[in-house]
C-alpha cells in the first residue's frame, strides 16, 4: 500500500526504560540522582572556572564549556525520561520529537568537535610549550569554538533534514526513551535503505574517524611526555588521562550505536542511558578528583560564600 493513502502520525508513544509499573519509581529516583548531580557537578566547574583568575586559561575555558554542554545535552533527555517514567502512556508530538532530534545532534556534535580542540590545545602544550601562548591564543580559541558550534549545527541539521522528509503512517510506537535517528528510521513507511547509509556514513563513521584520530593524537602525546621529568610530568599525565576516560565513555557508546545498521539490539537502551546520562555525570568527577587546581578553586569560591553569607547576617 502507498505511503500516500495512509495518514500521518502525529504522536509517538515513547517506550520508555521499562513498562512495568514496580521498577519505574526505582529507576525515577536513580535517574533524578543522577540528574541532579549533572547539574550541580557542571554547573559548579562553569562557575569555577568563571570566578578564579587562575583558571582564565586555554584549557579551563574549553573544560567550563565542555561542562556546560554536558548540562545541556543531559537536559535535553532526562527531564523528559523521568516526567515519562512517572506516566501512564507518555507520548510526544512529532514537532516535539524532532526538535528533541536537533538539540541532541547538535549539542552532541559540538562536544565531539570541542574534544578534538581539547586534544589539540593539550598537543601543543605539551610539544610547542615556548609558542602555545602564541598559536592558541584568545582570537584562535574563540575561531575553533565557534567552529565548533557551526559544526555542531551543520551536523544537526542534516539529521533533521534527512529524517522530516520521512513519512510515518504507524506504527507509532519508538523503542527509547528519547527521539533519535534509529528508532525514528524503523517507523516510517518507506524504503528507508539509502537514508540508513547516509545516517550511518554521518554519524558512525565520522564518530569513529574522529575516535581514531583522538587515540591517535593521545597517543602521540603520551610518547611525546616520556622524554619529560618531574611534576610537569605527572600533571600532564593526570590531563591526558582525564581526557582520554572521558572521550572513551563519549566515543565508545557512540560508535556503537551508530556505526552500524540502525537493528535493535537488548543493550542498546543501556549503552543510550550510560552517554546520555551517566556520562555528563561522571564527567566533573574525572576532570576534578585529580585536578589540584579546580579543587583549590572550588575551596577559594567555598570560603569566599562563606564569607558573604556570615557579613550577611545581623
């Protein structure tokens, strides 16, 4: 029967992490944890690193916007899964799908970018030390975040071109607990054989690419630090081990779900919630347990609070 003859969906009914009613509050309270936690964690690093004059670095300024995009795009997921899990049939528009779509590509894309900016401003700190004032100065950090927003954006907004030319006409039911191109592409009534390819050609093997030639630039860095001594050393050793847990748990996921036909497979809502969730969470706790700096930023803005709220009182 022709796509034409059927009417289009205008609602999803979102499956969600689970439909039964007895593991739903518990996975509620896990996952406002967990939330609440991502906004605290990030926001505290964006204000951390705002407030120290220390901090006023290359690296600080892209690790505060990193924690920033962190809130976003945990912001663009989560609130919805919780309100949802506390829902009977929780549904969502196909505008409301789709804008869901675009932030969590965009968002998503410009973190992949700024980590491939993280790892360059690290390389030339660590092999060009006399000039990485000069090569990233504030003009050139200001280009490469810019241009990863524009990235960002360019990325997104092919998704959402590609998927709203899409035609669904039932089912209606999207196996996640989000809007995303996987679930989206199984539901429209069209061949949808050539789409999956481009989706799989712009997302998985792009991410990919990118992951190899972060390892790889890592990796070249980590030799680069045998031939360094002393506590200059082991701080760039800490840095780079930061960076590297964190583009593992960002890139891993990622590749996984997107570099290969767009089939459902039984860990595939687990792999969603770990980068989409667990991920912005973790992510403050790996670039500060073992950052001398930030924890002693955060310490000088604890007092400093402190001090206000006690001149405060009567």
């Amino acid at each position: 029967m022709s796509p034409a003859n059927h009417s289009q969906v205008a609602a999803f009914v979102l499956l969600g992490l689970s439909r039964e009613w007895g593991l739903r509050l518990p996975l509620f309270l896990v996952f406002s944890a967990v939330y609440l936690l991502t906004v605290a964690g990030n926001l505290l690093i964006v204000a951390v690193v705002t407030s120290e004059p220390r901090l006023h670095t290359t690296m600080y300024f892209l690790l505060g916007n990193l924690s920033f995009l962190d809130f976003c795009y945990s912001t663009v997921t989560a609130p919805r899964m919780l309100a949802d899990l506390l829902s009977g049939n929780p549904t969502i528009s196909l505008g409301a799908c789709l804008t869901q779509l675009f932030f969590f590509h965009f968002i998503g894309g410009i973190k992949i970018f700024l980590l491939t900016v993280m790892a360059y401003d690290r390389y030339v700190a660590i092999s060009r030390p006399l000039r990485y004032a000069l090569i990233m100065n504030q003009t050139a950090c200001g280009l490469l975040l810019a241009a990863s927003w524009v990235g960002g954006f360019i990325h997104s907004i092919v998704q959402v071109g590609l998927t709203v030319r899409l035609p669904f006409c039932g089912p209606d039911q999207l196996d996640n607990f989000y809007c995303d191109v996987p679930q989206l592409i199984k539901l429209a009534c069209a061949d949808t054989f050539v789409l999956e390819l481009l989706m799989v050609s712009n997302n998985g093997l792009v991410t990919l690419l990118c992951f190899l030639v972060l390892l790889g630039s890592y990796t070249a860095l980590l030799l680069l630090l045998r031939g360094q001594a002393g506590e200059a050393r082991g701080k760039a050793l800490a840095t780079c081990a930061s960076h590297v847990a964190v583009v593992t748990l960002i890139f891993v996921p990622c590749v996984y779900i997107y570099a290969r036909p767009f089939r459902t497979f039984p860990m595939d809502k687990g792999v969603s919630v770990l980068y989409t969730v667990v991920t912005p969470m973790l992510n403050p706790a790996i670039y500060t347990l073992r950052n001398k700096d930030v924890i002693r930023a955060m310490k000088k803005l604890w007092r400093r609070r402190k001090g206000l709220r006690s001149h405060s009182e009567p």
